[in-house]
C-alpha cells in the first residue's frame, strides 16, 4: 500500500467529536488467516438515511467551499475533507457509474487517507482503487476481489432510520469487515498473510477511532450539505452551520444485541463472505 500522497491541513470545524465509548467493536481472527471485525455505531442524530444514501451516491464527485473554517477560509476542497477533520485526504469515483454520474455498484472509489493521522502519521494508509460492491437506500459495500478466489475484502455499511412518534429521530448505522480470501490451504494463507500485512487487525483497531469520528461528523455537516443538494456545483460550510452544536456528545452503542449477534454469526460461519452476503440487502 503507497504512502505517496501528501495529507492536507487538519480543520477546525469547532465539533465535538465521538468516542471509541459510544460504539461497540470487535475482531475475530480465523484460522486461515482472514479476520471478521463488527463496528457498532451509536445513533446517528438529526440525519435520515436519504441523506446518507444521497451522500454515499455523490460524495466521491463533490467539491465544497469552506467560508470560514481556519486556513481553509473561501477554499474549494474536496467534500471528502468534511467527513473527518484529520484523517481525509481525496476520494473520487470512475468506471461504471449511473447515468447522472453518481456511484453505482459496478463502480470504483479511489480513497487517499490515514488512519489517526494524528497520532500514527502515514503508518496506517489507505492509498487504493475499491470496487464498489452495493449502494442503495438501505447501505453501502466496497472491496476487491481476485479471480478464482471471489472477494478478497468487503466493508460493509448497512443504516435505517430510527422513527418513534412518527418522527425520524436520527439513524442506526453498523458496520462490518472481511479481510482475506476464503479457503484453508497453502495458497488461501499466502494470499491471506499478504492482504493482511497491509490491512492489519492493528490497522482495523486504528480504524476503529477514525471511522467513529467519521461517521459522527454526519451530525454536524450532513444536513447542511443535503439542504443544497438542488445546488451541487456551489456547495458551502460555515462554521455556523453545525447541526450538532452544543449537543451532549455521551452516547452508547445503539444496538448491542445486534452487535453481540452479528459477531457470534461471524465466529461460527464457516464462509464470512457468504454469511456478511446473506444478510443483504438489509438486516437491521
């Protein structure tokens, strides 16, 4: 995996940003070399699931202003840099995309960035073209796979809304990782110690942070960029903007028996791939 790319100045948006403490995540390592890891996200607040879906459909084509974010201030930057206010660097799509050029399966995503940039620098990089697996109303997959073997890594993100009254309160997000091939020979363990040299169950612990930060700033920037949608090619963020501001950010898991459950299918499957695939399009 390069490290050849150069990260951009951290921004200041001013938000509180979530803990390891309100999620809940675990890995589990498979004997063949493949690891399974399960991310449990709080509830996503003041955000609906169109919303993300319209942000995973376009989010790899947008550019935003920063009005009045510090050293960014009037700056065009990628709407990536929005999504983590340290660890971003790029994302673009290419190949196969829907007819009005947004992200389809059957398409790739280029992603630049690093995992707790912060404190690890460029020791956890992501540097790569993903397949793009499943985007629809109901989630997100990206991955690689290799001929003969099928998939060699799949991230999967499955999200609905969390209604009472009547009333979208905010979303239910989770997230699941397989990394590495299926099979238990020579080859698959090969194959598998090469992947993982790279996407490491220590890379996954430092995702962990990043992606709990990452998918919490939904709440502070989601919102604001979904009411311009109607307006693509001017999109802007000032600091004002924050859907969150003030909020009390202590939050839990929002579903730990989900989680418990998913994990416990993880560590008796015998195929990851196929039991993650059998729970599609939605499980939650």
């Amino acid at each position: 995996m390069a490290d050849t790319f150069q990260m951009p100045s951290e921004r200041d948006f001013g938000w509180t940003l979530k803990t390891i403490e309100s999620t809940g995540f675990q890995i589990h390592e498979r004997e063949n070399g493949q690891f399974c890891a399960v991310l449990g996200h709080s509830m996503v607040r003041g955000v609906t699931s169109e919303m993300i879906h319209w942000w995973f459909r376009n989010f790899g084509n947008l550019n935003v202003i920063l009005e009045d974010v510090p050293g960014y201030e009037g700056q065009s930057v990628p709407a990536y840099l929005l999504w983590h206010p340290s660890d971003h660097c790029s994302a673009r799509f290419s190949g196969k995309l829907a007819a009005d050029g947004t992200a389809q399966a059957g398409g790739k995503i280029a992603i630049q960035e690093a995992m707790q940039y912060k404190t690890f620098g460029l020791k956890y990089p992501v540097n790569t073209a993903l397949d793009i697996f499943y985007c629809a109303r109901d989630g997100w997959a990206m991955g690689k796979a290799l001929p003969i073997f099928g998939k060699a890594m799949c991230l999967r993100i499955s999200y609905k809304d969390v209604v009472e009254n009547g009333r979208i309160m905010g979303v239910h997000y989770h997230y699941e990782v397989v990394i590495g091939v299926n099979g238990n020979h020579v080859l698959a363990r090969a194959i598998n110690r090469k992947i993982t040299a790279e996407y490491s169950p220590e890379f996954f612990s430092a995702w962990h942070l990043h992606n709990t930060i990452e998918v919490g700033t939904f709440e502070n920037f989601l919102p604001a960029l979904y009411e311009q949608r109607d307006t693509l090619t001017d999109l802007r963020y000032a600091l004002d903007m924050d859907a969150m501001a003030g909020a009390d950010e202590a939050q839990s898991p929002y579903d730990p028996d989900l989680f418990a459950k998913r994990m416990g299918g993880y560590q008796q499957s015998q195929d990851p791939y196929l039991y993650q695939a059998a729970q599609s399009p939605s499980f939650l």
